[in-house]
C-alpha cells in the first residue's frame, strides 16, 4: 500500500512539474519572425543572423518582437548514434553559435522539426528521437520549438505532441512549444496542457482569399485561448508583396484582434516603411499583448461587412470594423452601441461613453464623441479598429 502511495505521489509531483514549466512561458501570445513564408528552405547562418540584426535596427525589437525561428532544412540527417545532424554547409559554426548570436542581440532562438519521419521538406523528423532531439534543442539554447505534422502516417496527434512536450520538459530547458497540426484533430480542444499555441488551420498564402478564409475559421474558437494557451492563425505575411497595404494593415489588424501569436515571415533586413509601419504599430500590439488573453468574437456579421470585438484589462474594448467586400463601404459607426455590446466571450460591464477616451488605432488620434453616430468610409478589404480607453 505504501509503494503504490508512493508511486501516486511521485506522478502527481511530476504533473505538477509539468504544469509549473508550462504555465511560466506565453503569458501573452509570442511575438517574432520566422523563415518559412519569405525563404522556404533557403536558410543559412547568415541569413538568419542578418535577421536578427535587421529585428533590432528596425524597431521590431523594441516594438515587442522577441523570437528569431529558423523554419525547415536546417539538418540533413543523423549519425550513427541517432543525433539530428546540422547542414554544415549553411550553418557551418553550428546551432548552438546561431543561437548564441541571437541571444546576444537580446533575442531568443527558435527551431522547427516535425512529429513524423521526415520534415515537410523531406528532412529527418523527429518520430522516435524526441528525448534526444530535445536534448539537443536544450544544449543549444533553443528557447521556441514549432513542431510540424507531415509524414505522421497513423500517428496520434495528442499521444505524439504529449511525448514531445514530455521530452522537452525532460530536457529542462523552457521551450515555447508550438504545435503545428493544422487543426485536423481540434487541438483547440486538447493541447492546453499540451502546448503554448496551436495551430488551427492549414498553412497562410500571401492572398486576401486565403488568409480572410483563415480569419473565418477563427469564429468559434475565443473560449480556447488565453495566457499561456492560444489559437495560432499561422504566420504573418505582411510585406511579401501577394496583398495591398490596405490588405496587410486588415490581415495585421485581425491577427491583433483574435490574440493570435505575431510571427512576423517578410525579409526584415529590406522592408518598406508602409511594412514597418504595420508591423510595428504599438496600440495594434498592445490589443494582441493585453494581459487577460481574451480573443475577439465577431458579434455582428452582415455579410460583407463585420464588426469583431474583445474584452481588454481595466474595463476597456477594442473593436474593428471590416469591409470584406471588393467596393468601399460607407458605415455607421454608434460608438455607445460598440461600447456596450456583448456576447458569450466578452466581460459585461455597465460600460457608458462617458468614461471612455476612443482612439482610431491606425490613425493613432483621439475621435471626437461628442456625436455618438458618425459615418466612415472604408476601402475594399479594409478595417477601422477602435480602442475604448477608460478616462482617468
């Protein structure tokens, strides 16, 4: 009887473990770049250097941006005893110096590998060598880990990330762990104490049609996320040049709005002001960023013209207004109707306009509400977000 007390107690110690290693990382949703949408497999120690250099000379660092992850094709196979081998041709100093570099620059590192045999590129996977790779990741100073689903066969997809996220917790290195199973099996539904982010739906295209289709998935998804636990939309695309500005500042916009991890996929090192201007805009970060987590909902949908919205700390909202449609919209916008609307996932509070500063979050000016109606004219495929402030 004593043994089996024991044995119980010792599992319960090493749940809890678990739960204590998790519940430190992701408190607000993860903000970086990535390889994969600008340079595919065309990687190297350069490349990836010169990105974080270009995140701190850019602002992207100081605007909130902290992860440097290097997608795909970084290893080219294992060695005798089963260690992931690095392709020494394009990082001849090694990981590890990689991420020493970027932890130099005040950044954090991060790597991709994949639940199955083989990578989506037809590198080495992880399936069977989970303890070890993660063994590697940690003694490299890896700080992010996305984790991919191809060539997984009749893999489970719960029963496959739980023994990776046991292998990292094994490691004891704090590793951001992003599941990228493309909401096949609902992890919305399971990887909260599996891991930090989910993705939820195939892979983004630098389109309009693909990415407000992935938009659309998000509706049913809010109750899901909050600190440490979020809906991940996929990577950005902004600058890759498949969209308009105005297409970008709405794609930006929406991925703020839902509390989606910002994972920034353009060349960093040459974007354009209008690119930099998006990404780095501070009160569309600090709607992603709020500390309670709450993803927007979309409470109003006529069609071609929605209204999104979200809880935010201290009583306050924001709300964005999109123009689906391919002609401009002229809206009216009832600023004490935005206030106090509600659904299932946003907090009720006794909400008057009378307490609240509104900010045009893109325009980053005051609106005057002394008229609580106004008309706004929106272009094609455009948003106006709105951040109700609490008057002090």
């Amino acid at each position: 009887m004593r043994v089996k007390l024991t044995i119980v107690m010792l599992m319960i110690a090493s749940f809890c473990a678990y739960a204590q290693k998790f519940d430190k990382l992701a408190q607000t949703p993860p903000m970086g770049w990535n390889s994969w949408n600008k340079f595919a497999c065309d990687v190297s120690e350069d490349l990836i250097m010169g990105m974080a250099d270009a995140m701190v000379s850019s602002g992207m660092k100081d605007a909130g941006y902290e992860y440097v992850v290097i997608d795909d094709c970084w290893q080219v196979g294992r060695d005798e005893n089963g260690e992931i081998i690095v392709d020494k041709e394009r990082f001849p100093h090694g990981i590890k110096y990689l991420a020493d570099y970027i932890h130099s620059k005040g950044l954090k590192f991060g790597i991709y590998s994949c639940a199955g045999s083989e990578t989506c590129a037809g590198r080495p996977g992880g399936l069977g060598h989970e303890y070890q790779d993660a063994r590697s990741y940690a003694s490299w100073g890896v700080d992010y880990l996305k984790y991919d689903w191809c060539n997984t066969t009749t893999q489970d997809s719960r029963s496959s990330y739980t023994n990776m996220r046991d292998a990292l917790y094994t490691a004891g290195r704090p590793i951001v762990f992003s599941i990228c199973e493309w909401g096949g099996s609902k992890p919305w539904e399971w990887a909260k104490d599996v891991g930090h982010l989910w993705r939820t739906t195939g892979d983004i295209l630098d389109r309009w049609d693909a990415m407000i289709g992935i938009v659309d998935k998000q509706r049913d998804l809010a109750k899901y996320a909050g600190p440490g636990h979020w809906n991940d939309p996929d990577m950005l695309e902004v600058g890759n040049g498949g969209m308009t500005n105005e297409e970008y500042k709405t794609h930006f916009s929406m991925w703020c709005m839902m509390a989606a991890p910002l994972m920034a996929g353009n060349d960093l090192a040459n974007m354009s002001e209008e690119t930099k201007e998006i990404l780095t805009n501070n009160e569309l970060i600090a709607i992603d960023q709020d500390p309670i987590g709450q993803q927007a909902s979309c409470y109003r949908d006529n069609g071609d013209y929605e209204i999104w919205g979200r809880a935010l700390e201290n009583d306050e909202k924001a709300v964005c207004l999109l123009n689906r449609s391919d002609e401009e919209k002229e809206v009216q916008v009832n600023f004490t109707s935005l206030l106090k609307t509600s659904d299932n996932y946003w907090y009720t509070y006794p909400y008057n306009l009378e307490d609240y500063n509104v900010r045009d979050v893109w325009e980053q000016k005051e609106v005057k509400t002394d008229k609580s109606i106004i008309m706004v004219k929106m272009p094609p495929h455009s948003v106006k977000v709105y951040r109700f402030l609490k008057k002090k």
